[in-house]
C-alpha cells in the first residue's frame, strides 16, 4: 500500500470513530468505561 492510499486510509478511519463516538450515545459511554477500566489497571 502507498503512504497516500495508508494516510487517506487513517484519515477516514478517525473521522468515523470519532463521528461516531459524537453521534452514537452508547459507544461513547462505552469506550468511556473501557479506557477508564485501563487506565485504572496501568496506573501506578
């Protein structure tokens, strides 16, 4: 894959999760919960 076609890839890819964490009520609280649960467990 070519650098353009990988960074038009990436570009479109968080722009949608991030659309989608905007938009969607129950993914944002989701991921909310999950990357709290991580960091608590990695916090030192």
């Amino acid at each position: 894959m070519k650098w353009k076609n990988y960074l038009v890839l990436c570009l479109l890819l968080s722009v949608g999760f991030s659309a989608s964490i905007l938009f969607v009520p129950g993914l944002s609280e989701t991921l909310e919960g999950v990357l709290l649960g991580f960091l608590s467990t990695n916090a030192s």
